[in-house]
C-alpha cells in the first residue's frame, strides 16, 4: 500500500456557494478584509463565476472561493453539506475588536464564545454562510472574563492590520458515524483523531477533530446524535480542499485512494494548482490540491483578482463567457448593504 503519512499538510482552499458576486466581494473584501486574488469562472461550469479571496499573498490555507450560482436554492447543512468554516484571527485582543466592526457594520455576532481552547466569534454571509472567527488559545479564558471586557468595547471603523484574518483554523462537516470518519481518515490519508469531545452546543453532540501532526485539528466533525442530510445550495459549503505540497505527493494520494477504492476524480489540472476530489462515507466533497503553482502563475502579485482571467483552454470562449456573465449581473442586481441573516443567539441553537 503507498504510503501517504505526512503529504496532506491542512487545509488548501474552502470553497462555497454565493448567489451574487458583488455583495459577496464587498463582504469579504470590506468588511472581512481579505483581497480578492482571482475573478475567474467556474472551470466545471464555465459560464458561472468563481471567486477567490484570501490574504494579500494568496497562502495556502488562506482561500475562500466562491461559485456564484444565483439558481440555486438556499442551502443547509447536514450530511454532504458541511456546518460552518473558520478563520484564524491574530490575538485574542483582536477577537472583540472584529465584534465591535461587524456590529458597527450591522452584521449580527454571536460570541465571543469560550469553546475547548479556542475563543470565537459566529456570524453569517449575505448568503447565510455560517462564519467563525476564532483565536486557538492555551490560556484557560473564562466566559465571564470575556464578557467583562465586552462591555467595554472599543469603537472599531476599519479591519486594522493587527486585526488581519489569516489562514483558516478548520472546516466542521457533519457525521453520522464519527468512527467510521476517523477510521477513514487514518486509513486513507494517514491522518489522525486528534480529540474527541462532547459538543458544547449540542446535547448528546460530538465534536471529533482531524488533523497531522503539525496542523491540529483542521477538520473538526460534528457528531450529532440523529445527523439529517444537508442539502449543498446558496449559502452552503461547496467543497473542503487539503493542501499537498507537490504533484508528486497528489500522484501518491492518488493511489492510495485507488488501492482502497474509493472513487475519484482523477488528478485534474486547475491552472493555479491541481486537484483531486473523492468523498468521505458522509458523502462530503473532499479535495486534495498542490500547493503550487500559485495563483501569481497568470496574473502579477499586484494585479491578482482585478480582471477576469480564463484557464488557457478557454480562452477561444471569452466572449460568449464575458457576454453570459454580463447578462447574469442584469439579471441579479443587488443592493448594498444586505439584510444580513441572524446568528443563533444561544449556543444550543449552532447544532447541525
Ligand atoms: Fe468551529
Ligand atoms: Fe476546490
């Protein structure tokens, strides 16, 4: 059996689902500060768009992309359609700091939460995208302590670079059978349960967390006592993508997967980087890309994400491509700002 231990080094990209590019790119660029590093479409569905933000550079682990598909219904999670995704912000001092710029936004926020080590904020996306922002801290933070410094909230008008996201902490899916997910993550990519514990805001709710030996914990399953099948849609999570360093890695993950079985996509070349998708027994779409060539590969580091760029392969159809994309704006105006959806205000309520 190829040996794969080691080769998937965190997460590489999230990708999701947006029903309109622009109050998308205003949300994550304006309020969540990140920078657009590539407006392309969608390579599988190329006359719909796809959209990556991420921090300044484009770092692994830092992407989050979106595939705007305005038909599509609204989407929940559950089976196949994972919870929530989640930021690493700088320090704990910027966690209330982002509280205090997203109200002044007129975003809803729940939090700060202390929740196993980490302290965490919770909003949604125009869409509805659940959002944590989350400082992984070994200090023993009480909630009362979090709550005492709430109240005195400094006023926050910009995301400062003290307060920059960075890469994502994790991506929580949803399970029905949390030893069957660990038993599939150790075989078949060679990583490990890094913790079990039982979920803060779900009675009976576990909460299992996946990670290597240097990334802890980047997947974090929840467990739910009865799991339902989510429904991928607008506002929902699309695809998790691992990061391997090389196409040599992928090549040996690639096998692996074939050894055992399970049903993949095939290496396919994506331009920026390569990728491979296979599911786990939730039927969750799991993704494994290269960390190279980088998104800088067609565009300059100055000008990423500022035109629309197509893959080489399409370029002979830029016109009819640019002409359906144009069409679709006409016919899906939005107004900024949006209504922004609720948070759930109790903990108990954040249940899969
Ligand atoms: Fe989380
Ligand atoms: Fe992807």
């Amino acid at each position: 059996m190829t040996d794969v231990t080691g080769l998937i080094g965190g997460l590489h990209h999230i990708t999701n689902v947006t029903s309109n590019q622009e109050v998308n790119r205003r949300f994550y660029t304006e309020i969540l500060g990140l920078r657009r590093v590539k407006l392309t479409v969608n390579q599988d569905d190329y006359l719909h768009r796809h959209l990556f933000y991420a921090d300044d550079k484009g770092t692994t682990g830092s992407a989050i992309t979106f595939f705007e598909w305005p038909q599509l219904p609204q989407g929940f999670a559950g089976l196949s359609s994972p919870h929530h995704l989640s930021y690493s912000v700088p320090s704990l001092e910027s966690v209330p700091r982002w509280k205090s710029w997203l109200v002044f936004n007129g975003i809803p926020v729940t939090g700060p939460l202390v929740r196993d080590g980490r302290v965490s904020l919770y909003l949604r996306d125009p869409d509805g995208l659940m959002v944590e922002l989350t400082f992984l801290t070994n200090e023993n933070i009480k909630q009362a302590y979090l709550d005492e410094t709430g109240k005195n909230l400094e006023e926050v008008r910009e995301v400062t670079k003290e307060m920059r996201l960075k890469k994502f902490d994790h991506a929580s899916p949803v399970t029905a059978d949390p030893s069957l997910a660990v038993t599939f993550f150790e075989k078949v990519l060679a990583l490990r349960n890094t913790q079990s514990l039982p979920n803060p805001d779900q009675s009976d709710g576990k909460i299992v967390g996946i990670g290597s030996g240097d990334d802890e914990d980047f997947l974090r399953y929840l467990a739910p006592k009865q799991a339902r099948d989510g429904s991928v849609g607008r506002g929902s999570v699309h695809h998790i993508a691992m990061a391997v360093e090389d196409s040599e890695g992928q090549r040996k993950v690639k096998q692996r997967l074939d050894e055992i079985g399970i049903r993949n996509s095939g290496i396919i070349d994506r331009l920026w980087f390569r990728s491979l998708y296979f599911r786990d027994p939730d039927g969750n779409l799991l993704e494994v890309a290269t960390k190279g060539p980088g998104y800088t590969k067609d565009e300059s580091p100055q000008s990423l994400g500022s035109k629309l760029v197509l893959p080489p392969w399409l370029e002979d159809r830029r016109q009819v491509i640019e002409k359906t994309l144009d069409d679709l704006d006409s016919n899906n105006r939005a107004t900024w700002p949006p209504k922004f959806p609720e948070v759930p205000k109790v903990p108990e309520k954040l249940r899969a």
